[in-house]
C-alpha cells in the first residue's frame, strides 16, 4: 500500500466518523449516516482528482466507500455513548485535517504539481469535505466558522510541505511536517482560542 493510499484510507475513516457524528445530531436514519459520512469522507478528495485530472480514488479504490460505511454504522451504534458530540466533533476533525491536507499534498506532487499547485491541493482536499458536510446539514460550516483556525492550518499545513520540498526534504518528511502544523495550529485554536482578526465594520467617513 502507498504512503498516499493509507494517507486517502485514514483520512476517509476519520472524516467519515466526523460526517457521522454530525448526522446524529440531526437524528438521521442508517442511510443517512452513510450518505453523510460518504460524502464528508470523500468530498475532498474528490475535488482533488478532479482538478488534477487524476482518477477519482474512490473510483480507482471502491473499498474508500465501504471504509466511510463501516465509519457511520459504528457512529450510528455508538454516538450515544458520547457525553457531547457537539464537542467531540471538532477535536476528531482536526485529526482528520491533519491527515486530509498530506494526502492532498501527496497527490500534487505526484503528478509534478508546482507549489501553487500543492498548497491549493493540500487546502481543497483538508477543507471541502467538511464544508459540504455542514452545508447538507444545515450547519454553520467549521470552515468559516468566526474566531476559529481551520482553512488557515490547512494552509500553513501545506505550506510548511512546500518548504521542506524546496529544501530538498524527502516527501515522507514534508508530509510529517505538514501533518504536524495543521494539527498544532487547529488544537491550539480548539484548546486555547487562536484567530485571526476579523472584519468589522465601521461607520462611514462623514
């Protein structure tokens, strides 16, 4: 198994529990959760393959879909286990992050993507599962959500990749790294409440 396939099989796991958990919040059937942890699982990705004109992992690789499927039964059986799934779904999402940008980073440069290319893909494929995700289930997306870090540790994520690359890193090292920010950046912002200033407006100018 390639570095980029585990990195495509873990991401789907755990972004499909985070698909799933969501879904028990609003108290889907069985199918449901299947459907959303497919899609969260794999809406990333997706977009990935597309743009690189690559074939689509899950396409390539049916067993992705039965990886997200096994994902949202366990939720399904599972979720109210949990003392708060409202708190537990961003913390197993960061993990997620953490691998989904990697893998996104890997693919780019597999098919010689330059570093535009890599930090697009490593944000797309960390972001636009989740971001689907909250918008089928009417949710405030994660990935916008105000005075939280989570496109920006994605991005810093594959940036940090792009670096290690430039200075002549092996890929595997330039994957640890990128995996290592995006995590470090999304706890602390979970855990301690890093951000970014945000807009406000102002009056206008008499």
């Amino acid at each position: 198994m390639s570095a980029l396939t585990l990195l495509d099989y873990t991401a789907v796991f755990v972004f499909a529990l985070t698909g799933a958990l969501v879904a028990s919040r609003a108290q889907l059937d069985i199918v449901g959760f299947v459907f959303i942890a497919c899609l969260t699982a794999v809406g990333g990705g997706t977009m990935r393959d597309v743009i690189l004109d690559r074939t689509v992992f899950w396409i390539a690789d049916p067993n992705v879909i039965l990886v997200a499927s096994v994902a949202a039964l366990i939720v399904f059986f599972t979720a109210h286990l949990l003392e708060s799934r409202y708190r537990a779904i961003p913390w197993i999402d960061a993990f997620a992050l953490a691998v989904a940008v990697p893998a996104g980073v890997a693919a780019a440069v597999a098919t010689g993507g330059v570093w535009s290319i890599i930090l697009i893909m490593g944000v797309a494929t960390g972001c636009f599962g989740g971001l689907m995700r909250d918008v089928v289930c009417n949710e405030v997306p994660l990935v916008l959500k105000q005075g939280e870090l989570y496109v920006t540790c994605a991005f810093a994520g594959a940036g940090a990749a792009v670096i290690l690359l430039h200075f002549g890193q092996a890929l595997p090292v330039a994957l640890i790294g990128c995996a290592l920010v995006t995590l470090a950046l999304r706890i602390g912002s979970i855990a301690f409440g890093w951000s970014l200033p945000v807009y406000k407006s102002r009056p206008p100018r008499a």
